[in-house]
C-alpha cells in the first residue's frame, strides 16, 4: 500500500477512533400528545427549523398518545415549530372526486395541525430531557 493509501486509510479511521466523543449532536425527543383529555389514538408529529432555511428537522408517529425519536434520527439543540396531525378517510368523497381513494380530513385545530397556524415551538436543550407533552383542546 502506498504512503498516501495508507494516510487516506488513516484519516477514514479517525472520526470513528476520535477521542471518544459523541458523533452526533443530536438528541432524542420523547413526549405524550393528548387530544380532548385523552391521549391522540393516531397521528403524527413533526419538528420544523426556526433557524434558516425553513423545513423539517425530524418527525414521528403518534401511537396512544406517545411519540419517540431517537438520537439517531434526533434533533440539534434549538429551537423547532411543532405540527401535529391526526386524520381520518372521509367516509363519502366530495361532490366530484375522481381519485380512486377517499380523501383524509384533518381532525385537530389548525392551531396544532397547520403549518401557517400552528404558533406551537419547542426549544431543545443539551443539558434538558427534552420531553415535550401537548394537550389539544
């Protein structure tokens, strides 16, 4: 193997000898989302950047009220807009629908599910547990 093999050989190894450090920056987020005092059967969750270019930083499912993201697919420390949503198959499609499949209808307030709307945000910190609830009225 040549010198300069061998170096670039090296210097791939070194992110994962390091010293030890953590790789990622990222955190997990963990929480409970209930929907009309008891917990959103269905959904799911996502965690929008406020710095920069705007768009998604991470999202979940919401299974009987809970939602998990781990570290791996967790969030930067910072500060992220939340959108929740919940929907259902409408059960008769609007007057001249020609899709195949029955259109969704959103089941929480705008407030919560609208990316316009939703004033939601949480800040995600190294030092918190960055276990973040919310009660939809």
């Amino acid at each position: 193997m040549s010198r300069l093999g061998f170096l670039l050989a090296l210097l791939g190894f070194l992110p994962v000898i390091g010293c030890g450090g953590p790789l990622t920056t990222r955190l997990p987020v963990k929480g409970n989302i209930t929907f009309k005092g008891q917990p959103l059967a269905h959904g799911n969750i996502q965690f929008l950047t406020t710095q920069g270019a705007p768009g998604p930083a991470a999202g979940a499912m919401v299974k009987e009220g809970k939602y998990e993201i781990p570290q791996l697919q967790g969030l930067d420390p910072g500060t992220y807009k939340v959108i929740i949503s919940c929907t259902e198959e409408m059960k008769v499609p609007p007057k001249g629908w020609k899709a195949t499949s029955l259109p969704t209808k959103e089941l929480l307030p705008p407030e919560f599910s609208s990316h316009e709307k939703s004033k939601n945000k949480i800040n995600v910190t190294k030092d918190g547990d960055n276990k973040f609830d919310f009660s939809i009225p």
